[in-house]
C-alpha cells in the first residue's frame, strides 16, 4: 500500500512563547509538557528528546526511576513553575521542555494487528479532546489515531495533559487528505464505520470482526460530507433522547469499548 501524504515536518511547531505562558509549544519549536503523569511518560519515552526540566525537589521525588546524573534540571518554586506553563496548568512541580515526536506515517500502523482499532478525527479541534481520545485509545489498545495535518491541534501541554500520558504510547498520525487516508485504510482492509446520530443502525449492531476504523466528527458540526462518503457504514449510539449528543471523547470511549469487547 502506498503511503499517504506526508504530513508537515514536525507536530507542535514553534509558537509564540519566550519563558512565559503558554499552551505548550516552546518559541524555540520545542514541546513543553507538566505534569506528573505526561512528564514521566516522556522521559520514559525513548523517542523523546529532551532539553530541560524544571522542578520543585518534591516533584523530582514523585517520579517513578531516577534520571541519568547528567539529565539537565533546573529546581524552581512553584510560582516560577507557573509561569513557564498555561494559565492555572496543574504542573504538579513538574515542567519539561523536549522535542516534539517524530512523524508517524499511515502505512507503519495500517497493516498491523486486525482486533485494534484506528481511530479517525474529522476536525477535532479542541486539544482537550484530542488528549481524552488519546488516552481512552491507549486503554483500549487502539493502533492510532489518524487527523487532518490541519484543523486538529498540534502537540501541546495542554493536550498531553489531557493525555495523561498516552501521548507518548499511541501513534498519531497526520495526513493532508483525510478522504484519501480513508480510502487507504480500506485498501488495507478496513472496515470504516463513522459516528452519526442521525445513523438507523446502532454501532453494536454493526460491529465487524476484521481490521476497524472508527471515524468521529466535531462537536456541533459532525461528519463532513465527504468523510462520511467514504465510510462504509454509519452509525449511532443507543444514548437517551433526553440528551442531544455526546462529548466527542465520550462518544470515541464508548466506540472503543465497543470493539474491545466484541466477539
């Protein structure tokens, strides 16, 4: 199978950050995550290249191993740590500066293990929500998640918070046509089922049992036409008509408990 579009060079590019605050994305085109759960995943992460840490002594203490004798570190108060970090950002003493991750491409994840599902976001844009998506697809055992290279968000503290950790465990990958990934992932025998209030089949009803990609649209405005076009089928969620809709990292947890626990 062919590859698809490469996306752009490098996820979190630089932003307009010089030491103060910020969603996460150094001025320099590095990454800052905080936290204890995110930061600790990253170092963890040999994928990662690390730059610095700054950290309260009490924060250094809360991670899980030791760091190499030569890692830099920078201790700080909390009120400094604040101020390298979003507004309010709960950085638990913890703030590391790093590299974003490298690209992941659609045809290292497509042909992997048939009972793990990719996850597909039609302009997900809200980092919160992408950063919950990653983390129930981490506990689910998705293969990926698949975006826009545009219309999602770029790698972010704010977004690896919300992750928890995940996003240093689960592939993302970013592609210029979406359509055209879909069509590829077809290609690759998938089956593209997309979620869809308006949908007359409930997702259980029609779950297979092969290689599975669930697509998701935004909050508000759904599937695009076009991406909905190119799923196989669509679906929707038995949720009670006293509530419109679900949070779409509501909705993309249920889907993957769904074909977690499928036959």
């Amino acid at each position: 199978m062919a590859k698809v579009e490469r996306k752009r060079a490098l996820r979190g590019r630089a932003g307009r950050m010089k030491g103060g605050r910020g969603s996460g994305r150094a001025s320099t085109g590095q990454v800052r995550l905080w936290g204890r759960h995110p930061v600790e995943a990253a170092l963890k992460n040999p994928e990662r290249q690390h730059r610095k840490l700054w950290a309260t002594r009490e924060g250094i203490a809360s991670l899980d191993g030791e760091l190499p004798a030569d890692f830099p570190i920078e201790y700080a108060d909390v009120a400094d740590l604040a101020r390298l970090v979003a507004k309010d950002a709960p950085h638990q003493g913890l703030v590391l500066e790093c590299a974003p991750l490298e690209d992941v491409f659609l045809d290292e994840v497509a042909l992997g293990e048939p009972d793990r599902p990719v996850v597909v976001l039609d302009q997900v844009t809200d980092p919160h929500n992408v950063g919950a998506i990653l983390r129930s697809a981490a506990a689910f055992n998705a293969a990926a998640i698949i975006t826009q290279d545009r219309h999602a968000p770029p790698e972010s503290g704010v977004l690896a918070k919300s992750a928890s950790g995940a996003l240093e465990t689960v592939p993302w990958v970013r592609v210029v046509n979406l359509a055209r990934a879909l069509e590829e992932l077809a290609e690759a025998g998938y089956w593209r089922i997309g979620l869809a209030g308006e949908a007359q089949d409930a997702l259980a009803n029609i779950m297979p049992t092969g290689p599975l990609a669930i697509v998701l649209g935004a909050e508000g405005e759904g599937l695009r036409h076009n991406i909905a076009a190119h799923c196989d089928a669509l679906a929707k969620l038995p949720i009670s008509s006293a509530i419109e809709s679900l949070n779409v990292s509501n909705a993309a947890a249920i889907a993957l408990y769904a074909a977690a626990t499928r036959g």
